[in-house]
C-alpha cells in the first residue's frame, strides 16, 4: 500500500456549515483522497491521500467546481545569472513541478519571477532556495519594487563593467602582443620563451576571474541535465587556453593561443554588458509608469490636515489636490472644480472637467482648482497599480510566434556541440594535412575551427527576439493608454482582418443629445424653453436630452401644470398658461393639430437617424425638436485610419436598419449589421470568422464580453479605471476610438519587430555556423560576431520606443 501524505489547503468562499460539507465533498470525490476535514473557522481544509493517485490540481479543480477559491500568494522575485532563455524555460519548469506552486512564469529579457503559489503548502523563502539550487539568484521585490528592481538592475550592470574593464586591462596587451608576433612587428625577441609566459599570466586571470561565471554557470546547467551558452563559451575558450599549456611546457611543438581565449571571453563580456544595459531600456515604460505615483498625499483626519506617504492613504481618507499636485490615489470629487491632466495614463491630451461626483485617478495631474475628494482604492487597486501588473503579466507571458524559437533553443546547444565535433574530426580525419612548413600543425588547425564553431552559436539571439519586442510593444502601448494583457493578443491584433464596431458607447457616446431645433415663427430658444418646461417631469432618455440641452444654453425653466405622459405618443402639460404638446406626429393627429406642412423636416431628419418630435403652442406646432445619439469626437477619424490600412470596418447595433445606415454613412462605414439582440452578437461574430475573417470586436467589455470573447481581439473600450474588470484581451482606458487602429498598428509594427529579430537570430546561425565549420572564419572574429548578434536584437526591438504610431 502506498505511503499517505497530508497536506492543508487554504479555501475561501465559505460562509456556513453547508458551505464545509460542500467542499469536504468535493474533495472526496477525487480517486486516493481518504480523509478531507474542513475548518470554517480556519478556513482550510485538511486532506490525507495517496500521492500516486490524488493530485493537488485535481483536488483545487473539485474545489472550484464546487463554487468556492484557494487562497494564493503571489512572489515577484528578480532573478539573476540566467544566461540566456534556456536558463529561464529551465527554471520554469523548475518552479512549476514545486508542490504547491500553480503557476511559474521566469522572463529572461527582464530577469523577473513570478509565482503564484499556495501559502500553506510553500512559502517565498522555499521558492527563492529552490532558485538558488537550480544555480540562481533571487532576490525579492518588496513594495518599493521600482527601487529594488532598479538597484538590482545597476548592480548587475556594475558587475558586468567591473568584469569588462579587468577583461581589457588583460587582453589589449595580450592582443597586440601577439598580433604583433604573428606580423612580425616585434622583432626576434617577441619569440623568447619567456613572452609566452608573459601571455600566460596575461590570460589567466582572463580565463578564470572574468570568466569564471561561465564555468559556473556551464556545469550548473549540465549537472541539471541542460546545456546553454555558458557551456559553448567555457568550452571554447578553455580549448584555447588548455591546448596552450603543453605548448609553454614544451611537451609540444607549435604556438600558443592564449590569446585566443582571453578575446573569446572579453568580448562576450562586451556584448552582456551592451546587452544588460539595453534590456534595461526594454522596461523603461514600467519604470515610467512607477515614477508616475504621488509621494506624499495630504489628507483630512479628525479634521486636521496633514501630509502623509501615499502608501498610508486608507479607502475612505479625504484628500486635498491643490493646483499643480499629482492626484495620489483612485477616488470621487466630494468639492471643487478643476481641470485634471490624464494624459499619462489615458493617452487623451485634452484635460478633463472634474466637479463634484466625478472620479478621479490617481497619477494623474491636478491643473487649475482644489479638490477634495475621498479615496476609494488604494495601493494595489488603484489604476495605476492595475497597468502596471497588467502591463508585466503581460510582457511575462509568450507569444505563440516563439513556440518555434523555443523548440530550436531546447536543442541547439547540444546540436552545435555536436556540429563542433564534427568540424574537429572531419578536418582532422578528412581533410588533407597542411604543409609542413604551415603556420599550423593538423591538430592545431582541426581545434581552431572546432572552437570558432562553439563561439559563433548565438543561442541568446533566438531566446532575446521575441520578449524584447513584447516588452517594448507593450510597455509604449501602455503609455499610450493601450492596455494590452497578452502577449498573444499583441500579436494577433496585428494579424486582424476585421473590426467589428458596436454603435453605442463605441462609435457614439451612447447618451442622447440635442442635434436640430427648427421653427416656423417662434424663437428657438422659446420653443426649446417651453418643451424641456413640459419634460422637466418626464424620465424618458429623449426628454433629459432635452432638458439638458436647455440648462446648457442657461435657459430659465418654468413649472409644468397637469403634466401627463402618453405612452408611444409624448408628453404635455400647461407652462406659463400656455397649453404645450411635445410629442411625434401621431400625438398631433391626435389631437386634430395639422402635422402635414412638417412631413418633409420630419422624414428628413429621421432617414439621418434622429427621432424628431414636434413641438405644439396652443393648438399651432411652433418646431420640431430633433434628438440623437452623437458620434465620439474621433469615430470618423478611426474609421479612416482602419479602412486606410486595409481593414473591413463593419457596425453592429440592435437599432432598425434605416437608423444604423444614417449612422454608418456619417462615419463612412459600408456595412451594416443591424436590429441584432446583445446575446447575438457573438453569433455575428461567428459567422464573419467563418468566411475566413479573423475578428477584432470593439465594445464596452461588460455588456459585449460575449462578442468579445467569440473575436480573435476582444477589445473594451473606455473602461476607465476598471482597467481589470473588463474580460477582453485589450483594453483601451479612454473612451477614443482612435485606440483602435493605434493598437492594430502597435501590434503590426512590434510583429514586424518580432520578425525581424526571429530573422536575423536564424539567419546568423544558419550562415555563420557553417562558415565557421569549413574553416572561413578564426575564432576571436567569431567571438566578436556572437557578442554583437544578442545586442543587435535588443537594439532593433528598442527602436520600436521612438517609432510614431498614428501620431
């Protein structure tokens, strides 16, 4: 009989004894579960089973089917002397086979870890000893991440420059030592048997100080089954290096080429330390984002003010925003009026009017008036605090355009070996020896090539391609106000074919407004007095845009008498001791009132997709008020800017099919998909795709989530602060629908960024390898090629920062 095991798992969600047995239940259910006890007072559950059939997944899988959570922790960990992606698929997978760890996800273009994982079952200090046996470092981000992340990152880079500076010192002399040898440049001394100990002591610190961390690093990997660029450079340096000692001993004829390893590794120096500085550059926008936050906030407490650290502000505290002070935390204007500066987070230019009842966001910038309002979410639920996690989950995850780089990095190490030894053997056994005045013995030769070989692979190349951009693509898209929460979705919004527009809230601003007043004999503004008058005691959608429209142009209302609404026809009333009707022609035939001569406005105005209502004065129809729903500032604009690259534009609306048209010809959209039911959506959605579309749906990410989960690009649109709560894929925090194409072309262009580094990371390999292997190229000139190809792709990916997208 197989040996138990006991485990306690955290459940949230539990409100009663029901709620107990439900779970202890459930968890039974599960094959080789033999005891489950539930505590509603510690809220865990205590479970014995049998390893060998029960899994934890298995039992949480019961648990959340049965309707109730487990509580997780979540450790962000900087994580340092990963080599290249190798290491970080390593460690990944590493973390995630760890009991008790539901998700691990290890980046290596940022050197971050993060893991979710259950607190009962492992704590952060297992995790970061687990790091540190796979041959790591980590170190954990508390909740001044942006200076831990920081700091970490000048650190590494001080290491790098300390260890390059020390390769330099030693290899120059030693370099043009021997260059000038091999030229004859020094003259007969340069050949004593002391100059070769000379090279001896210049390159051993070389070999063994600057370039320790690649021994280390070599057989960490091999000891945990892997290889990765660590074990090519140790390899092919050391080849150098160790071939030279029997030579300086005379135990063999020929020369030595020491300087060939101290270059070797000197030069990848170079480029991991051209590399660590531009992968810091790669995260710019993340640690922008974090600069954005207020330091100190002044509050109101038990009716004293004073100046406090952000991170002290609790849900509920009266904040106090002078002119010209950041907003520190999310919250609601309880007095003042000011104007207030979003860019930073919304992307919109323009400030925006807050009074009283208007949320504000924290990080954004108080221009003109006081406002005190209270806090509403602080810390990790303000907006900026949701971009941010966002944002990083995001550039943790993979796009599916790096499956392939992944599958060719799992074996290229051991592939090129290989290659490697082979170059050794075929022009050892194969090719015909050199004269035997050459420069070089047949051994020497066959080595020189086998190392050039081993120094030439570029792993790094291919694990850096794909990331770098990401991390570029999504950290611009954030400071544009595109939130983009996948990878995936940043590349297959770049692959759309058609955007699916929905008409309310998207194209139009989903609120009723004032478009035409038109009169026969009556001033304009009476006849709009006298209707909002009549419709101040209405509550229909028509008669507040009415109302609104009135009180915008400051007209003084009076108070209706024996107001009566008539459903399907419109309001009346008496005002001023006139008798006033407000309502459609069916209303007026009603009443005997000759609607014929306003037919013409009438029909007119409702082929533009507007409602018209006319307007009666004591038994004469003095106008006809026209009311819609007004298009957005930019919706003709975006439209354009789709069509214009290539893009079938298509709206959906459940409106009747006369009134979509009038909208979709003001925007200039072509086709129309109208009188569909909101659960219909995703139906129409449906069948575009199987006409071979691929779809991105545009919508308010709450009443469209169905349509926009059915899309390939799910897009919410005007989501304000709750930047979380919306399903799609890509949100855009602002109401402006030119996000859109920006976000198509941002992904468009960071695709094509992808591309090119997926290209030149192949190329490089497929061309340079085999160059290597038939003798065309000696190994330090390899060493240069290999140090530069990984900086080259994080430099092309950082070109997308000063790209102009729709500008």
């Amino acid at each position: 009989m197989s040996e138990t095991k006991q485990i306690s798992i955290p459940v949230t969600g539990m409100t009663c004894a029901n709620c107990v047995s439900a779970v202890e239940r459930n968890i039974k259910k599960v094959d080789g579960v033999q005891v489950a006890n539930v505590n509603l007072t510690t809220e865990r559950a205590a479970v014995e089973y049998d390893p060998s059939l029960a899994t934890l997944d298995a039992m949480i899988g019961r648990i959340e089917r049965a309707g109730y959570g487990i509580a997780t922790g979540e450790a962000d960990l900087i994580v340092h002397r990963m080599s290249d992606d190798n290491d970080a698929r390593r460690l990944e997978k590493r973390l995630s086979a760890l009991e008790g760890v539901l998700e691990a996800s290890v980046i290596f273009t940022s050197e971050r870890a993060r893991v979710r994982y259950i607190p009962t079952l492992i704590s952060q200090s297992e995790l970061r000893k687990e790091i540190t046996t796979a041959g790591f470092e980590a170190i954990e981000l508390g909740g001044e991440a942006e200076d831990a992340e920081r700091l970490a990152r000048q650190k590494e880079i001080a290491n790098q420059k300390r260890l390059l500076i020390t390769g330099l010192i030693f290899t120059l002399p030693l370099f043009i030592l021997a260059m000038g040898r091999d030229l004859g440049l020094w003259g007969m001394w340069a050949h004593e048997p002391w100059v070769n100990w000379l090279m001896f002591t210049l390159a051993t610190p070389v070999q063994f100080y600057v370039g320790w961390q690649y021994y280390v690093g070599g057989y960490k990997a091999v000891r945990n089954g892997s290889a990765n660029m660590d074990v090519l450079i140790a390899m092919g340096s050391s080849a150098a290096y160790f071939y030279s000692i029997p030579v300086l001993l005379g135990m063999i004829p020929g020369h030595v080429y020491f300087e060939t390893g101290a270059v070797i590794i000197t030069l990848i120096r170079l480029g991991k330390f051209l590399e660590a500085r531009a992968k810091g550059q790669t995260s710019e926008a993340i640690k922008k984002l974090m600069g954005l936050q207020a330091k100190t906030a002044r509050i109101i407490r038990d009716g004293e003010e004073m100046e406090i650290p952000t991170d002290q502000v609790v849900v509920g505290d009266v904040v106090l925003v002078r002119p010209g002070e950041k907003v520190p935390v999310d919250g609601v204007v309880i007095d003042g009026r000011s104007t207030v500066d979003e860019s930073m987070l919304t992307g919109e230019s323009l400030p925006v009017s807050k009074g009283p009842g208007d949320d504000v966001i924290g990080a954004t910038l108080n221009k003109v008036g006081l406002l005190k309002f209270e806090a509403t979410k602080v810390g990790k639920e303000t907006a900026l605090a949701q971009i941010i996690r966002l944002v990083e989950e995001a550039q943790a995850s993979k796009a599916p355009i790096q499956q392939l780089a992944d599958k060719v990095s799992s074996i290229f190490v051991p592939g090129v070996i290989l290659i490697a030894l082979a170059t050794f053997l075929v022009w050892f056994f194969l090719v015909p020896a050199p004269a035997a005045n050459a420069d070089v013995s047949l051994f020497t030769r066959s080595l020189i090539n086998m190392v050039a070989v081993l120094v030439i692979a570029c792993p790094c190349a291919m694990g850096l391609a794909t990331p770098t951009a990401v991390m570029v693509g999504t950290g611009k898209g954030a400071e544009m106000g595109i939130l983009l929460k996948s990878s995936d979705a940043l590349e297959r919004a770049g692959r759309v074919t058609t955007v699916v527009l929905d008409k309310t809230g998207t194209l139009t601003r989903g609120q009723p407004a004032v478009t035409d007043i038109l009169t026969h004999g009556m001033d304009e503004n009476e006849v709009l007095r006298l209707s909002a008058s009549v419709e101040g005691g209405s509550e229909h959608p028509l008669g507040e845009a009415i109302l609104a429209e009135a009180n915008n142009r400051e007209l003084s209302l009076s108070e209706p008498q024996a107001f009566e609404a008539e459903v399907g026809h419109g309001v009346r009333a008496e005002v001023d001791g006139k008798r006033v009707l407000v309502g459609n022609p069916r209303m007026m035939d009603k009443y005997g009132l000759e609607a014929a001569s306003w037919q013409a406005e009438v029909t007119r105005l409702q082929q533009e997709g507007k409602t018209a209502m006319l307007v009666a004065v004591d038994d004469q129809i003095g106008g006809v008020i026209a009311v819609a729903d007004t298009l957005k500032d930019n919706s003709t604009r975006a439209v354009a800017e789709l069509q214009g690259m290539g893009l079938q534009v298509v709206m959906i609306t459940g409106d009747n099919q006369a009134t979509a048209n009038a909208i979709a010809a003001q925007v200039g959209i072509d086709r129309v998909l109208a009188e569909v039911l909101p659960g219909d959506k995703a139906a129409e959605v449906k069948k575009l795709q199987e006409q071979g579309e691929m779809v991105a749906m545009v919508g308010d990410g709450i009443n469209d989530a169905p349509a926009l989960a059915q899309a390939e690009v799910g897009i919410a649109i005007g989501t304000g602060t709750d930047v979380a709560m919306a399903a799609a894929p890509v949100v855009l925090i602002s109401g402006d629908l030119m996000g859109v194409p920006k976000a198509i072309a941002l992904s468009r262009k960071t695709l094509g960024t992808i591309k090119q580094n997926l290209f030149w990371a192949f190329i490089y390999n497929i061309i340079l390898i085999p160059a290597a292997a038939v003798g065309l190229l000696v190994p330090m000139l390899a060493a240069a090629a290999m140090a530069f190809s990984s900086v080259f792709v994080v430099s092309n990916s950082l070109r997308l920062r000063r790209v102009s997208i729709l500008g």
